[in-house]
C-alpha cells in the first residue's frame, strides 16, 4: 500500500462557491483507493451526503 495526495477542485454547496480541496488517499495493490484525510469539513458537513465535489473521490 502506499499513499497519495491530490487536489480536487469543484463546487461546494455550503460555501456558495468553487473550492479546491487537499486529499490525501490509500492506494491498494490492486488498484483501488481510499480517502483518508481532507481540509474541508466533509463527513461534518451537512452537504456531505451529497457533494458533488468529494463523494466522486470518497470510494472511487
């Protein structure tokens, strides 16, 4: 396993505007990846369950 950082830009509902967010994920041997850690306030967010921004990333 290793571990990758990522920039993802989109729109976020609770600011009312574009952000670019910092990601940082698991990435497994087959492929597949996991995000660990964020600096915006998903999972706290009322948003979360449907941002558009990070729910792509989350379990892709």
């Amino acid at each position: 396993m290793q571990e990758t950082e990522e920039f993802l830009s989109g729109f976020c509902k609770r600011q009312n505007q574009t952000r670019t967010v910092f990601c940082e994920f698991e990435v497994y041997d087959d492929g597949s990846r996991k995000l660990v850690s964020w600096d915006c306030d998903f999972g706290k967010c009322e948003h979360s369950r449907d941002c558009q921004l990070m729910n792509a990333q989350r379990n892709s």
